[in-house]
C-alpha cells in the first residue's frame, strides 16, 4: 500500500465522519437535555410536593377562637355546687348561648338565633367544664374567655386571606356579617391551636387532634423496634457469621430478599388471619400492628444489618480468634460493637418504613375512630398515616387543612429520622 | 534536598549481595531539560510545554515531545511517573476525569489538539486507543469491531461494513482465529485475543495514531509476543506511541524512546542509544535496574 | 395473677438464678486456687444456671398465653349442648358468654348461656392460676437442678452458647416462618373462597360485584366474583405508573451517574431521594386532592371528560413514587459497569450519549430490567395511592380519564369495616391477596435471580 492510498483512504473517512458530526452532536445535545428535565421533573416534583401540603396545612396550627364574656350562672347552668358528678350535667351550652344573646342583643327570630350559636364549636362547653373543674371559685363570677369557634367560622375566616369575599360555602350572609364586626373589634382570632396537638379524633374538626394519633404510632413503633431490632441482628449475625453455605441458608436468603419486595398489604392479610384469627389478639391493637410491622421491617434489617457485619475487616476476627476466643466471644466482644452504627442506621430506616406504613394497619383494623389516648399496647388505637386516611376521606374542608398538617407532622418524624440516620452514619462511620 | 539512596528505595535486586557498594543516584533531582532528541522533523504529533495538572497537583511538567509519522514512540519510567497521563492527553481521554487540566501546546499534523473549537469526536476517530486491560464490549465479536464504523457512519452499506470488519480483524492479526464465530460475544475470547480484538476495533476507524497504554501487562508471554509482532507491522500504516512497563518490550518494538521521571521527560533517543548508551544518570539507573 | 407480674416475678428469679451460679463458681474458684481451674468464667456459670430458670418457662408462658383462649373458648363450647351451626353464630354466641362472664349483662340469657358463662369464669380462674403455678415450679425447679447439678469441670461457656446459637438459627428462620404465614394465611382461605365460587368464575369472570344480599329477594341478591376488571385496572395504573417512572428515573440516574459534576450528584440525589421516604398515604392525599382535580379540569378544558376518581391520577402519583426506586437501583447497576468500558467506547470516538446507549445501557441492560421488574411489582401491590385516588368501580375500560379499580383496593374495601369471616365477601379477599402475593413473588424472584446474575458478570 503507497502512501499517498493511505492517506486518500484516510481523508475519505475524514470526510465521512465530519459529515455525520453536526447530527451527532445535536443527539447529544437532546439526550443530556433529557437527563437534565428528568432531574428538573424529580426536584420540581418534591418542591411541588412539599409546597402543596405546607400550603394546605400551615392553616391548621392557627384556630380561630371567639372571645366571649362567660357567666357561670348557677341558675343556667342548673348546679349549686361545683363537683364532678354536677358538672357532667351543667347546662355549658346555655351559658354560651346567654353571653351570644348578650353580645349579639339585636339578633331575634329561632333560625337566626340558631345561625348565631352555631358559630361557637359544639366542643366548646367541654372547655368551660374543664375550666370550671379546675377554677371552682368561678361559679357565680364572669370572666373573657376564649372559645374555639365553628370550623365554618374558622374555614371563613381562613378564606378571607386569599380573597376579599372569602369562601361563602357554609356561611350565610348574616354570618358573615358578625364575623366581619367580631374581628374588628379584635374579639375573633386566630390563636395557635392546642387542641390540635392534645386531642383525639372527633368528627368536629375544630376539636379533632392527632395526640391519640401519634400516641398510637409510638407504641406501635415500641413494639416494633423491640421485636424486630434483636431478632434482626441475630438473624444477620448467624447468616453473616455462623451460617454454612448450603440449601438451606440460600432458602433463608432467597425469602429475606423476597420478602423485602412483598407488598405490604399482604402483611396486613398475614396479621389479620393469623394474629387476630387465629391467635385471638385483639383488633386494633398497636400490639398486633407492631407485629405486622416486625415481620414488614425484618428484611430492611436483616439486609442492613448483614452490610454493616460485612464491613467489619476479617483482620479483627482473625487478631480475636487468635487470643483464644471462642467464635461467640468474637462475634460479641469484637465485631459486634463496631457493627453496631450500622446496625442501628439500618434500624432508623427500617423505623421511618414503618411509622409511614398504613396499608396493614388497615387490614388488622387500625382504622377505628378513636377519641382517647390509647393507654397500653393492647388498648384499641390508630397510627398517624391511618389517622391522614381517615381525614383524607371526610367531606369538610376543615379536615382538608387539619389533614394537611398532619402529613406535615409526619412528615417531621420522618425527616428527623433519617436525618439522624445519616448524621450517626456520618459520625459513627469508620473507615478501615 | 536529600539523597535517598538505593537501599531507601528499596527493591533494588535483592538478589545482589548487601556487600556491593552501588552509585548513589538522588532520585528526587529536579529535571531541567530534557537530553537527547525529544523533536523531529516529520511530526505527526508535537507537544511543546505541556502541563497537565490534577486539581491543585501538578502531573506532568513542561514536557515537549515530537513523535513522527510511521514510528513507534516507546514511553517508559517508573510507576506514577506520569507516562500514562501524557499519553492521555494526546487523544483528550483526560477530559473524563474530573479536575484535570492540561495547558501546553500540543498539535496534530499541525491542528492543535486542545483548541477550544476543537471537536474531540472525529480526534479521537484520529488517534485511536488501546487500553490497558482488554476492554472487549459485551458484544459479539463482529459488533465490536463494527462499533467505530458504525457510530461514524463510515459504511454505507453492509457489505462495506463486513469488508471493513474483516480488513481490521486481518490487520490485527485475529482474522484466521475468529472467522468461524464473528457472532460469539467478545468476552468469549482469551486475554491476548482479546486485546488484539481492541486493537481491530482501533484500526477500524482508519485512526493516523494509535495510542497503546501498557497493552501487554495482562497478557501470558506467548500472548506478548504476538502484540508486539503485530505492533511492528502496523507502523508501516500508522503512528504508533506506546506506554509500557516492560523496558524489553520498548527496546524490541519502538524506533525511539522517551523516559520519564517524576513528570518530568528526562530523555528521549533513538531506541538503541537509551538502552546502550544512556546520557542521563536517571535513565541510566532505571535501565540498568536500580530502581523502577 | 396478673400476666405481667408473673413475668416480672420470673425475671427476678432468673436474676436470682444468675448471681447464684456467679457466686458459686466463684467460690469454687476460691477453693481450687484462682479462676483458671474453672472451665469457664463466673459469668457463663451464671448465664448457665439463668438460661435453665428462665428458658423453659419463658417458652411454657408463651405458648400458654398464646393458646390457653382458643383451649377455653373449645372447652366452653364443647360444654354447651347444642350450638349454633354457623361460625358467625358460634361467634355471638361466645361473644355473649364471655360478656356474661365479665359482668356485663346483655339482655336475659338463657340459663345454658348463663352456665357456659359461669363454667368459663372457673375456666379462667383455673387456668391462670396452673399458669402461675407451673411456670414458677418450673423456673424454681429446673433452676436449682442446675445450681445443684454445678461443677467446676462443666463446660459452662459451650453450653451457654449452644443455646445462643439455636437462638440465632430461630431468629434467622423468621423470614422462613413470615413466609410459610403468608402463604397459609392466604392460601387457607382462598381454598374456602374457591369452594363457593369457582376458581375460573375468579380468574375469567367479567363481573365484580362482592357485595352479598342480607336477604334473598333483595336486588343484586347474587355477588359476582369475576376478577378481570380487578386485574386490568391493576394493570392499567401501573403501565401509567412505569411509563412515567421508568423513564424519568432511567434518565436521570444516567444523568447522574454520567454527566453530572460531583456537585450537583450530591445536592440532586438527595432531593431525588426524599420522593422515596414520603409515605405513601401522603401520595394517596396528593393524588386525590391535587393531581385528580388538576385533570379533571385540564380534561374538561380540553374536551374531554374525566371521572374525578381517574386511573391516570393514581398512575401518574404512582410513577412519580417509583422514580427514586428505578433511579437508585439503575444507579447502582449502571456505576457497576466498568470505567473500562467507556473509555474503550469514548477512545474510539463515540459521543457520550453514544457510549452511554450503545455500550453502557446494554452492558447494564440485565441489571436494569431487574430492577424494572422489581418496579413493576411495586407498582401492582401499591395499596394507598390507588384506594384514595382510583375509585372503586370495577370499570372494565382502557380509557385512563375513568375509575378504575385495582386488586389491593378491592382487599381493602372488602376487609374493613365490619366483616363475617365465612362469607365470600371476605374469603374474596384473601383470594384476591393470594393473586397479589405469587405475582409479586414471580416478579420478585426472576428479578432478583437476573440481578444477582449481572452482579456476578462483573464482580
């Protein structure tokens, strides 16, 4: 081959390649464009996630509470002295409907008499009892008070931030009206909702709360942490450290990574035939949520917990095992302790899985209305996500916004979860 | 600065009695310049003052170099040296690393290399690459070496495509070993068939420069020498500059020779006067076995 | 006696039981001159001694405390001679009994109730005191066997960790039992449910409707079990759901892994990651109350309607949920491709993206349908995104602006609220979770087996 060929054959490819190069480089261009909008889509999806529930739910911290000159009128009330057996059957109601009439005299006819009571929540009563209960020497005398109002009252109010009519959905005119003249005489605001953090559930969402709620999350969590941490790590420690190789370790290994894709709802019909069916446990219980949730969160554990055995260099086991330790020794002095971070991130993680789940507590029948604290871990209960649930289904708007926050609580416990999962996975992470 | 000696570096023979009173070389010495002939008058590629830089650590000092047409540049020196890096550089395989900047003034056929118009597709269609491991794709055998073809559009048709395989494969040397199973995938293949397999792929897009980057360290003797055969018969087509490990190998292949020290190039020769009559006591003590 | 003060009662005892056997292998030591002459250390004599107290009657008080109602509610049953012959009334009937027994009085019960009531009360009573009684004889007896059976030649440290290794071969067996529950919870009762209703009626049937009339003459008296529109709603959300997942979370762990500079990797991945830490109740919320009405009204703009419960809502939150699942995992398989490979590709001249497609994502192609696939099987067993946000129709439809209903929903709908467990209704359920369970498990396991497969090619 001459050399001027060479280079003929040479500059004939040149040619050939600098033809295709414009529309080479174009398709580069298009396909980085398309990983760049993937990542945009990604993070505009979170911002837009987490801008949608915060604009719902900031509302919620805030209730709107009605400030009224309450007389604890022993006629109206009907009690002559102030003890707990009296107070179940004081006439509240009454005395709130008195200090309306009064600050409202001008307001006669049945139906419009009705509009205006209906305008302080019917959970009101209870919070004068509460009061009156814990301040005896108040029977007789007068104070300010301030009461939670309607959550339409509250709804209205809400709305009349974003425009000057406000939502009119449930409010009458007449409504509107007193309101208006109550919030500039200062006597209606919106003051930071207690009740929110201190109750349970109630079908009025003005008095409905997510203590119980949360209470039962915990407990669930309890029952879950106990049962699945220690069964976890020994698990991981026998396959990680003792298990032979052979049929049945692989038959172990295959169901852990099986389960860890099972869906959770099937752990829920696990719970349900075998716990509640036949082990008689009882319904509801963070008990029996607990276990469900233990059997669910074994596998991220297991899984995590074998990683962290399996960063422990063969060279500490070696040094122990040749000063005469037995293999347990090795296992529990030495490779233990410094598997432990890992072990515990894994856990956290397995943990906010597990606080976040609702589709099994639902089948084991954690989806009861429950007003009261639970107060054991065999006490009917529910769980913040089922709580979210129940909310999302209920028609008023209130509850939009109270659902809102609660996901917004959630969703805290869950930051601060994983946060500290990374932070201790940070900080206790060694390197060999 | 100091005067590390031999017995501080080390591996020096074991073999050799502890008795023997050996030359002190200082092998930290601060390069000036380059010795020998380290330009050319037929050029393909001429590099002058290059840096190469790895963030803030600097790789690569001053170095100019010529390799001329139809050659084998031979680049040899101990291990972190920097040989690797420059060679990198020649096809612009450096841009994948992160952090890595390259200033000098390198050109081939007088078109600079690192021009900010440059388009590094159709260079890098110039100055092929064979790696250091065999780095088949998992593809057949046909498909690898119809890879380059194929992205350049340099076939138009099949059988131009299946003339070009065959043509690379022959070149390469696989031809007779592999025509019974172009559609075997390429991983299939043992280690030394595998690099001649890369460097079919190479030649595929008609490159003018074939980097080679130590090719040969995991490959068996027999394997060895069957790449270097054939790296003596692609010179007549291409320029051909290889890094490697093995000094024999740059002695039995290249024209000329170029050792590096410490990102510095100490000297470059023709082939014969490096390994006989080295002019740098650095070079000197690193054929000779004393460090490396 | 109060299950949880037998409990802590037995724990003293093992506390007891543990300083005992300290104590005595330290006296012994005493006597022969040091600790060496013993054959193990104090504390695996007091863990030796402990374990005998405590195991055993630990593992009695188990199985007790899990079986003692299921004995007394048979025994109480067996007592009373004639009972009704539906389990649902057996229920009641009991239900009755144990109110009685507890005090709370229901109405007048008939005398035969109210002996049942009374032989349950003595029942009760008997059993927790045997209980108590066996469980502390048991803790008491074997513990001081052991303290007296004590001998400084006893391989103390052997034994105690024999035991600690069956107790880690239990624990590792958890996955094997959480299994075999599975499958005998779900496979027990779809068996009942495929007695009643034909088990192809099930698979082929065009029809569903669960609902069972109280009374004969009702409308609708018959529920129709035909489980197709279940399965193609199911179907249908999750072909939305990878449409939208797959992609996005391909290209932009791609753009992750091979264009983006160390910077942006560790500020997008993170952000990208919290979509996998949001409950999934909180998507179900944002499908229906954000995304839902968004199409409805884009829809309408548009011309067309879309029912307020739509499939392509639930698909469309669905999806984005499943982004950071695909992304992490094809992440993962496209960082295990080697450098190697892409140098070989971009030497010869390739572009990136032509190296990323024609040579990367083949190379890594195994591992990604895996993960696809493990994808896909999230997607069909996801329950709250589609309960809140696709309906309970059961359309049989490929319009995606309808309601459909998926399986999990149906297992949902059908299992809360108030359920009787002998009728089809709920054994449809577990049918239904029995579909779910070996799909998912099918899926799961060719997976799982392809992933491990392309780990391996390139370890």
């Amino acid at each position: 081959m001459t050399d001027s060929n060479q280079s003929n054959g040479h500059s004939s490819v040149r040619e050939r390649i600098e033809q295709g190069l414009a529309r080479r480089h174009r398709k580069e261009k298009i396909f980085r464009g398309l990983g760049i909008a993937s990542i945009a889509f990604g993070i505009l999806v979170v911002a837009l996630l987490f801008t949608d529930i915060i604009s719902k739910g900031a509302g919620a911290f805030r209730q709107t509470a009605i400030e009224l000159q309450i007389t604890y009128d022993p006629a109206v009330l009907g009690i002559d002295k102030v003890d707990h057996e009296s107070l179940t059957w004081a006439n509240f109601t009454g005395v709130i409907r008195e200090s309306l009439r009064a600050r409202f005299p001008e307001v006669s006819g049945r139906s419009d008499k009705r509009e205006l009571y209906s305008m302080v929540s019917s959970g009101a009563p209870f919070t004068l009892r509460d009061r009156l209960e814990a301040n005896p020497e108040l029977l007789g005398k007068t104070e300010q008070v301030w009461l939670a109002a309607d959550d339409d009252v509250d709804t209205f109010v809400k709305s009349l931030d974003d425009s000057k009519e406000g939502f009119r959905g449930r409010t009458s005119e007449m409504m509107a009206g007193w309101i208006q003249q109550l919030l500039k005489s200062g006597e209606l605001k919106r003051r930071f909702n207690t009740a929110f953090f201190t109750n349970g559930d109630s079908r009025e969402p003005e008095q409905a709360g997510i203590r119980a709620a949360l209470v039962g999350s915990l407990l669930t969590l309890l029952v879950t942490l106990v049962l699945s941490f220690p069964i976890g790590v020994a698990a991981a420690i026998y396959l990680e450290e003792y298990a032979p190789k052979n049929r049945w370790t692989d038959l172990i290994e295959v169901n852990i990574n099986n389960l860890a894709a099972v869906p959770s709802i099937v752990f829920g019909l696990l719970g349900l035939a075998i716990f509640i069916n036949f082990f008689e446990l009882p319904r509801s219980a963070p008990l029996v949520g607990g276990l469900v949730l233990t059997l669910m969160t074994l596998p991220t554990i297991i899984i995590s917990s074998r990683a962290a055995l399996k960063a422990v260099p063969p060279s500490i086991r070696e040094a122990a095992m040749g000063m005469g330790a037995s293999r347990m020794q090795v296992v529990f002095h030495h490779v233990l302790p410094l598997a432990m971070p890992g072990m515990l991130t894994g856990a956290i993680i397995g943990m906010a899985q597990a606080l976040g789940e609702t589709a099994p507590l639902l089948m084991i029948g954690m989806v009861a209305f429950i007003v009261d604290v639970p107060g054991g871990v065999t006490d009917p209960a529910t769980v913040l996500p089922v709580q979210i649930f129940l909310w999302a289904d209920s028609p008023e708007r209130a509850f939009v916004e109270r659902t809102s926050a609660a996901i917004m609580v959630l969703l805290s416990f869950l930051i601060v979860m994983n946060a500290s999962a990374v932070w201790l996975r940070k900080k206790l992470e060694r390197r060999w | 600065m100091n005067t590390m000696t031999l017995d501080t570096a080390g591996h020096a023979a074991p073999a050799q009695p502890q008795t023997v009173e050996r030359e002190t070389v200082d092998t930290q010495t601060v390069v000036k310049e380059t010795v020998g002939q380290p330009l050319c008058d037929n050029a393909k590629l001429s590099m002058r003052n290059v840096n190469v830089f790895y963030g803030e650590a600097q790789a690569i000092h001053d170095v100019s170099l010529d390799i001329g047409r139809n050659e084998v540049v031979a680049m040899i020196g101990p291990s972190g040296c920097g040989k690797s890096t420059f060679l990198r550089c020649l096809n612009r395989m450096n841009d994948t690393i992160e952090g890595c900047r390259v200033d000098g003034d390198l050109t081939l056929d007088g078109e600079a290399i690192y021009g900010p118009k440059v388009d590094v597709v159709p260079l890098r269609a110039r100055v092929g690459m064979v790696f250091q491991k065999p780095n088949p794709f998992p593809k057949t055998i046909y498909e690898n070496v119809a890879y380059g073809p194929k992205i350049h559009g340099i076939a138009s048709r099949r059988a131009e495509l299946d003339e070009i395989v065959e043509d690379s494969l022959r070149r390469a040397g696989l031809w007779n070993e592999v025509k019974d199973r172009l559609d075997k995938p390429g991983t299939g293949l043992s280690g030394g068939q595998q690099q001649r397999l890369c460097i079919a792929r190479a030649i595929a897009v008609s490159p003018e420069v074939i980097l080679m980057d130590e090719p040969c360290s995991a490959l068996d003797p027999i394997a060895t020498a069957r790449i270097e055969e054939l790296i003596d018969e692609l010179r007549e087509k291409y320029t051909i500059a290889i890094v490697t490990h093995s000094m024999q190998q740059a002695a039995r292949v290249s024209q000329r020779t170029a050792y590096f020290h410490l990102g510095h190039l100490v000297e470059v020769n023709d082939t014969e006067t490096v390994f006989t009559n080295p002019q740098h006591a650095l070079t000197e003590a690193y054929i000779t076995g004393r460090f490396g | 006696m109060q299950t949880s003060t037998l409990f802590a009662l037995l724990l003293l005892l093992v506390l007891v039981a543990y300083g005992t056997g300290f104590s005595r292998a330290v006296a012994a030591a005493r006597g022969r001159g040091g600790l060496r002459n013993l054959a193990a250390l104090p504390s695996y004599y007091g863990l030796h001694t402990a374990l005998w107290c405590g195991l055993p009657a630990l593992l009695l008080l188990g199985g007790w405390l899990l079986f003692d109602d299921a004995i007394i509610r048979a025994l109480v049953m067996n007592s009373l001679p004639d009972k009704p012959d539906t389990v649902a009334g057996q229920n009641l009937l009991y239900a009755q009994i144990q109110n009685l027994a507890a005090g709370h009085l229901l109405g007048d019960a008939s005398p035969q109730v109210q002996a049942a009531a009374e032989h349950f009360s003595t029942l009760q009573q008997r059993g927790s005191v045997l209980q108590a009684a066996l469980t502390l004889i048991l803790a008491i007896g074997l513990g001081a066997i052991a303290v007296l059976r004590f001998s400084p030649q006893l391989r103390a440290r052997e034994k105690v960790e024999s035991v600690l290794k069956a107790v880690l071969i239990t624990c590792a067996c958890a996955a094997i039992f959480t299994t075999v529950g599975i499958l005998l919870s779900v496979l027990f009762e779809s068996l009942r449910f495929f007695h009643e209703v034909p088990i192809t009626e099930f698979l082929f049937g065009l029809q569903w409707s669960p609902q069972m009339a109280m009374r004969a003459d009702q409308v609708g008296s018959s529920g129709a079990f035909g489980a197709v529109p279940l399965f193609t709603g199911t179907l249908m959300v999750s072909a939305i759901a990878m449409f939208v997942a797959v992609p996005v979370g391909l290209m932009s762990a791609i753009y992750l892994a091979e264009y983006a500079s160390a910077r942006v990797r560790n500020l997008a991945k993170p952000v990208i990651e919290i979509l996998a830490g949001v409950p999934t109740v909180v998507y179900g919320f944002f499908a229906a109350l954000t995304v839902a009405p968004f199409i409805r009204e884009t829809a309408a703009a548009v011309g067309l309607h879309a029912s307020s419960e739509s499939a392509l809502a639930a698909g469309l939150v669905m999806g984005i949920m499943i982004i950071p699942f695909v992304s992490s995992l094809s992440d993962d398989v496209i960082n295990a491709v080697p450098q190697s490979l892409r140098d070989g590709a971009l030497g010869l001249g390739s572009t990136k993206s032509e190296t990323v497609r024609k040579v990367v994502i083949p190379a890594a192609l195994p591992g990604i349908v895996g993960g696809v696939l493990l994808a896909v099987s999230r997607a069909i067993g996801e329950t709250m995104i589609v309960v809140m946000a696709a309906g309970m129709a059961a359309n049989l439809t490929a319009n995606p602006l309808e309601s459909v209903t998926t399986v999990t929903v149906q297992i949902v709908t059908l299992l809360v609220g108030d359920q009787e467990f002998d009728s089809p209704k709920t054994l449809a359920a577990f049918a239904l979770g029995l579909m779910l369970f070996l799909s998912t498990l099918v899926l799961n396991f060719i997976a799982l087996h392809v992933v491990k497969k392309y780990r391996e090619q390139y370890d």
